[in-house]
C-alpha cells in the first residue's frame, strides 16, 4: 500500500491519518452526499503467513458487528467494500483522543469526569448487548473522547454477533491486561466480558495505573488467578473514595456468575457509589484542545486484537530453552488447563532452567491430587530431559548490554511502534544485562509477522543456539 490512493470505490481519499502492522485509515470524501469520513482500508493479500482469510474474517465482522449499531456512543458504520485488490470500510470521522492518549500523557480524572466516561460507555455497552453484539476488546485505546467531551466506542472487529463463527476453539481473543479470564482460558463467553474489561478501565481511570502489568505471560497469570489492590489503596496524588472498590471488585470478578450480569447493571451500581448527578460530558478543562486524529489501526500488540483472531500468541520461548521441549510440556498440561497452559509455561520457564524444577512449578497450578500426580507422570515421557536435567543458557560469552544498544534498539522498535518504544526500551534493559534476552523482550510487543523482522534488523547475525 505505498502507492498514493486518490480513490476508492466512489470515495476520494483525501489524506493519511493513521497506519497500522496490517492496514491504513485514510481521511476521504462521499462526493454524493458531500460528507467527510475515515476509511479503514487492508490488502487483500495483506499477510504473507496463511492469515489473510482470518484477518479479513476479522475486517468483515467489525463492518458487520459496528453497521448493526446505531447510536451516539459508538462509530458509525456506513459501508464495507472491495476494490483494485483492498478491502474497505468506511466510517464515522471523528476528531479528538483515545483515552489511552490521555493516560499515555498522564492525565488524572477527577471522579466527575471518571464517572461521566464509565456511564457513557456502560449505556453504549448495554445498547450494543441488546442487539446481540458484544464488543470483546474494550480498552482505553478503542475509546474515543470527542472535542465536545462525548465518548465514542470503536473498532468491532472481533466482536461477537449472532450467528458469527468468528470465534473457534482454543482461539484467544483481545487485548492483554482487558481481557476476562475466561478469554484467556478458551471458555465459553458471553457478554460478561464487556463487563470484566469495563471495570479494568474503571480501575485504571480511578488510580492511574493498569490492575495487571508485566509480560504477556506474568498478565495472563494475573488475570486468571490474582486479584489487584482495591482502588482506595493505591497509592495515587488524590485518594479514591472506597465506594467505587466493591463496584470495581465485582466488575472484574474472576467468574463471570460473580460478576454484574450486564452493563446496565454495572451502571446502576456506579450511580449508588457516585450519589450525585452524572455529567453529560467530560470537563472542559480536561478535554484536549489539541486536536489528534484517532481512527487509525494501532501497532498490535501480543493478543491484540488488531491483527485479528489469532491463537494464543505469546513470547519467544524463554533464552535457554528448547521450543520443541517446551511445546511439549504445554501440551501435556493443556489437558488439565486448555490454551493458558502456554502462558504458565512460558512464564515459569523464565524463572528455572531446570526441568524438575518447572514441572514442580507448574504442578502448583492444578486443583486437585490426581491432577498433579496424573501431570507429573508425564515428566517420564519427555525426550530429550533426563531427571536432574538443567538446560544451558542460550548463549556464552555474549556482549553486554550498552546504553548505545539500548537507544539504537529503541530507534529501530519506534519504527513498528512509535515513540512509546523508548519507554519500552528502558523497561526490557531493567529485566536483564543478556543483549538477546533483551531483543527478545522488544520482539513480544510486535505481531509474529514482523519479529523476524525486526531481530534481524536489530542482530542481523546472531550466535546460534545450543541446546543439550
């Protein structure tokens, strides 16, 4: 898509607003009805890897899932369409910012404002569930705030409709950190999920900070197995009332039974905890008057769902390890566990280099007796991994890790991911000294299609691996 488009179906393009890992989101003109939007718009053969038919599975839906919607707290969807080898949807244009914008720049909402953009979203939430949408990728990122400080959701892409068979088994859909834990696990969903991703929001607009961080992994043990500080216990510049801990608390209950049984109900609660009237829009002296344009398709991330409906990627296997013997182990905890058996892999892994050791950990994870000893049993089976067993580093002797490689990686990550690469930068280098284990760190945060890519770009000759 380098060559300049000047039209697209009977739309004029009129300028670039945003660029994507799959796509671009152009600024264009309906020339019958003299009305300006954004047009999403992917190649038709946009992947190179067999994922073209699910990305553009992922395309169709959102045009499906958002077009089926009409109301003023979700983008609008006008047409979808196919053209000289691209595919299209256009869309409501707005000006203004993604709340991960604000946050990103360290914005602080008062409870007025935190309110005033939880009840909008749970009112378009409750609307979108009536007509049998759910949304499944609510985050600050797919949350618009209009100059006029109204709040708008987008991007549907993976949302659920009737009668979809976007989702298949042991497929995990979204966004790390947002998604319910039910996301991560390949159970059943329902619209609780909204519900579970809404109340991560809430959290993080209340203290500032995200309920779960760390790696993809260390986020996906979080999410399905810890529980984050109440909101009044955070330590931020101006306390949280601890009204809002037992609205959050069940909103981002582990089970979906435990949680509000819809968006509506979530609302009525957060009205009780307020006790006050409700601001129509955000405050003025909140809104940003910098006008940045926010249809565009984000880098993606690990999961995201901007690449569309993916298996559950994660990380590089942990420096050390044998993909191949790992893989193995996944699979024979995945009979107890289903898809999050990589993620507890992966992320024991990095802890141990040691077989028995790993099988120790991850026999912790599993409920009953049986479970574990049926588990443990299959460590006998694994080729290649005698007892006692310790897998040597990935690599000897490697240089160290300079400030100069750290600003240069960053340099080249920025490409994939903007400017938030620095930050992420810095991040990796705190996590370990190993130059490798340190690329590999920045690789989890692009999509599979462009870590080689990138490694190459970054160590264009790396040492081989030696395993035993």
């Amino acid at each position: 898509m380098a060559a300049p488009l000047e039209s697209l179906g009977k739309y004029q393009i009129t300028e670039v607003i945003g660029r994507g890992a799959m796509g671009v989101v152009y600024k264009a003109f309906d020339p019958n009805i003299r009305r300006t939007m954004a047009m999403k718009v992917v190649r038709l053969d946009a992947m190179d890897d067999g994922r073209t038919p699910a990305m553009l599975a992922r395309f169709r839906n959102e045009a499906q899932a958002a077009g089926r919607l009409s109301h003023p707290g979700i983008v609008g969807i006008y047409d979808y369409g196919e053209d000289r080898g691209l595919a299209y949807i256009a869309m409501e244009y707005i000006e203004g910012n993604s709340l991960r914008e604000y946050l990103s720049r360290g914005t602080r909402f008062g409870q007025r404002d935190v309110v005033s953009i939880m009840v909008q979203l749970l009112e378009a939430l409750a609307y979108a569930h009536e007509q049998g949408v759910w949304h499944r990728d609510i985050k600050p990122a797919n949350l618009i705030v209009m100059r006029n400080g109204k709040l708008k959701i987008a991007d549907f892409g993976i949302a659920r409709i009737e009668s979809s068979n976007l989702t298949h088994v042991g497929v995990v859909m979204g966004t790390p950190g947002y998604m319910a834990p039910e996301q991560y696990t390949g159970a059943t969903v329902d619209l609780r999920v909204d519900v579970f991703s809404a109340g991560v929001v809430m959290y993080e607009l209340l203290t500032g900070l995200k309920p779960f961080t760390g790696t993809v992994e260390a986020v996906a043990y979080k999410v399905c197995y810890e529980t984050p500080p109440p909101p009044s216990q955070v330590q931020t510049d101006a306390p949280v009332p601890g009204a809002y801990d037992s609205v959050v608390a069940r909103a981002m209950a582990k089970s979906p039974d435990q949680r509000f049984r819809n968006a509506e109900e979530f609302r009525a609660a957060l009205l009780d905890a307020y006790a006050a009237p409700v601001a129509a829009t955000l405050s003025e002296e909140t809104i940003i008057t910098e006008v940045i344009p926010t249809m565009r398709i984000e880098p993606t991330n690990p999961l995201s769902a901007s690449s569309g409906p993916t298996t559950a990627r994660t990380t590089a296997p942990p420096p050390g390890w044998d993909p191949a013997l790992l893989k193995e182990i996944e699979a024979h905890l995945a009979r107890f566990l289903g898809p999050v058996a990589k993620v507890l892999v992966r992320r024991a892994g990095r802890g141990t280099l040691d077989v028995d050791q790993l099988y120790a950990q991850l026999s912790e994870k599993l409920e009953s007796a049986e479970e574990r000893d049926a588990f443990m049993a299959t460590r006998r089976r694994l080729a290649g991994a005698p007892h006692g067993s310790t897998i040597r580093p990935a690599t000897q002797g490697e240089p160290a890790l300079t400030p100069e490689k750290v600003d240069a990686a960053a340099r080249t990550l920025a490409f994939y991911i903007g400017p938030i690469a620095r930050v992420m930068a810095k991040r990796a280098a705190a996590q370990t000294s190993s130059v490798q284990r340190f690329y590999l760190l920045l690789a989890e945060s692009l999509p599979e299609s462009e870590r080689k890519r990138f490694l190459d770009s970054v160590a264009p000759a790396p040492p081989a691996r030696e395993r035993r």
